[in-house]
C-alpha cells in the first residue's frame, strides 16, 4: 500500500462514545502502561491479555473494526519482517528444523517471532486507538497536565504542548495535501504504478510543491499566533478543564486489574 494511500492512518475520528468522552489522561495512561507492560513481558498469556483489554476498549469506541483493520494493515509489512528475522536468524543451528548457511530456523525463533511480532502489534494497536478516539486538543491537553509539574524546572511545557498540536494536526493536512497533488498528477496523465522503486521515483515530483505548501502553511500558521498576541513565555490558561469522572476511574481500576493479573503472570 503506498502512502499516499493511508492519509487517514490513525486520524482522529469524532464520535459521542464512552471511549470518546473519557479524560484524555485516562487514555494516555491505559495505552502508555499497555505498551510498558509488553515491554517488560515475553509472556504469550500477558500478551493475549493486553490485547484483549485494547479490543475491549475499542469497542466500547463505537468505531467500526473495518476501520481498525485498515489502519492496522498497512504495518503488515512491518509485522512479517520482524516474524521473518527471529525465525531465520536465530543462532542456534544444533537445535534448528531447517540449517542452510546463516539461515536457521528453529522452534526458539518461531517462539520468538511469535511474541516479538505481538510485542510490536500490542504498540501499534494502542497507538491506534489513542489517535482513533482522542482529538489533537485533548492529546495535547492531556500531555500538558502531565508535564505541569515541571514548570517548576523551567521546563518549557507550554511551548512542547504546543509544538506538539501543531505536529499533530499537520501530519494529516500534509498526507491529504499530498494526496491531492497525486490525483491532480493522474488527472493530467501521470502514472504512479510500478515497483517499490519506481514507485518511489514517480513521488519524487510530488515532493517540491509539497514543501512549498507545507512552508506557507507553517507561515500563515505563524501570522495568526502573532496576530492573536501568541507570545511563548506568558502564562496561559486553559478553556477546558480537565476533570476525572466515574469512567474515567471504571477503566483505570479494570486496568488495575489488568496490570495485578500480568504481573501475577510476569
């Protein structure tokens, strides 16, 4: 699948859900300890668990799993190249099913394939669901509360909260930005078919308009905030309040949970 293909990979998607109106933080910190959790393990039954807890949350998201799936299918790729190294190239040729040259595969390396490739789907399934379900704003919101307290070691928050908003709401206006300039390529004849590095060839073209948009996107960005009194070292306050509720406490006490259980496991 090529890029241009996947421009709404992980964007958010508005909803009135359960998932949907729970404090930004709550998310962050069901998705952040998943991931800290199959970092630690190489458990297959901790990993079935994670994994069920992130499917219980997107479904409680009222998003389609069609769409899930499509955001999922386009790290397919990465999925089979790590499955593919740990089975092949496990060194241990005395114990391997199948030895020729370097190349040995060996129940170990199955093993491990198996759980590096989960490992690596349990990071990305959360990724996806945090985007999915969370705005950019209540990301941002969410990540500046966490970072508040240093403040109090000069530690410049307010600027990487918003450096961070910003990044996050342009990674889809360039990807639909450069999906656009694609299609007024083929219109006028153009063809982006072919193999990986043609393929790769023919995008070349796209690059030079592109960071000439995204260069006027950034300076029009930069004249608003100016011409709204931006300045980076004056104390802000927030609009939204971000308050926990008894969802909000619902989930992170069935993560409590998750996380004895695992530990149990571990």
């Amino acid at each position: 699948m090529a890029l241009l293909d996947i421009a709404t990979l992980g964007q958010f998607v508005p909803a009135d859900s359960l998932i949907h109106r729970l404090d930004p933080r709550t998310k962050f910190i069901l998705v952040l300890g998943c991931v800290i959790l199959a970092a630690l393990t190489l458990n297959l039954l901790n990993y079935v668990i994670l994994l069920c807890f992130l499917i219980l949350i997107f479904s409680f998201s009222g998003l389609s799993y069609t769409l899930l799936l499509k955001n999922l299918k386009s790290f397919i790729w990465l999925f089979v190249i790590i499955f593919l190294f740990q089975i092949l190239f496990t060194p241990e040729p005395k114990e391997a099913i199948f030895h020729f040259s370097f190349i040995n595969i060996t129940p170990e390396g199955i093993h491990n394939g198996i759980l590096y490739t989960l490992r690596f789907f349990i990071f990305i399934l959360g990724a996806v669901v945090l985007s999915l379900t969370t705005s950019p704003v209540d990301l941002t919101d969410g990540i500046f509360s966490f970072l508040s307290p240093l403040k109090k070691l000069k530690f410049p928050v307010q600027e990487l909260s918003l450096i961070t908003m910003i990044s996050l709401r342009f990674v889809p206006l360039l990807l639909e930005e450069a999906n656009n300039l694609r299609k007024a390529q083929i219109s006028r004849g153009a063809s982006f078919e072919g193999g990986i590095v043609q393929k790769a060839k023919k995008t070349i073209p796209l690059l030079v308009p592109l960071f000439i948009s995204s260069f006027k996107k950034a300076d029009d960005l930069a004249l608003a905030l100016d011409a709204r009194g931006f300045r980076s070292k004056e104390k802000r306050t927030s609009y939204r309040k971000l308050e926990f509720k008894a969802n909000d406490y619902f989930f992170l006490g069935l993560f409590f949970i998750v996380v004895l259980v695992s530990l149990w496991i571990l």
